[in-house]
C-alpha cells in the first residue's frame, strides 16, 4: 500500500512523486492501494500526482484504487472531470 503524506501541494509534489515511484517498485502486489487517509492539506497537485501515480501503476499492468481520499479531494476531482479516474476502495 502506497500511504501519501499529510500535504501535497506545488512545493512538495516532485518530492512526493519520488517517494511515491520508490514505494511503488516496491509493491508486489496486483492491486495497488493509494491510502490518501492523513491528506489534510493540498492544493491541484494532489489530483496531478495521483494521475501520475495511476499512469505509472497502469503501465505496470496492476489496478490502483484510492483509499480513504477526503472529501474535498473527491470534489476537486469531480470539479476537474477525473474522478472516474481515481476509484475508490470498497
């Protein structure tokens, strides 16, 4: 599981992104879990990361699905037209 931090905006995304490529060539598994739970703060970049996230998970041949994403993150999503993009976890 991918776990993304508490904050992800402009300043911080590219830091995040590598942090983020790391884990996942770590992850064994099939279905990649994004657990977005501690995001409190964050601006586009969030949704940007993710996407980029998605991409790279997608290429692997693995499914990705977002845990525990905040509400307002899924209406930035929804505002931008990508929600269908970033699933949710049951």
């Amino acid at each position: 599981m991918l776990v993304l931090p508490e904050a992800i905006t402009q300043a911080n995304a590219v830091a995040c992104l590598g942090a983020l490529s790391n884990a996942l060539a770590q992850e064994s598994t099939a279905d990649v879990v994004v657990d977005a739970a501690r995001l409190s703060r964050f601006d586009s970049a969030a949704l940007a990361l993710l996407l980029e996230v998605r991409r790279k998970v997608l290429k692997m041949g693995k499914t990705f699905v977002v845990k525990d994403a905040p509400q307002r993150l899924q209406d930035l999503a929804d505002l931008y037209g990508i929600a269908e993009l970033l699933p949710s976890a049951a």
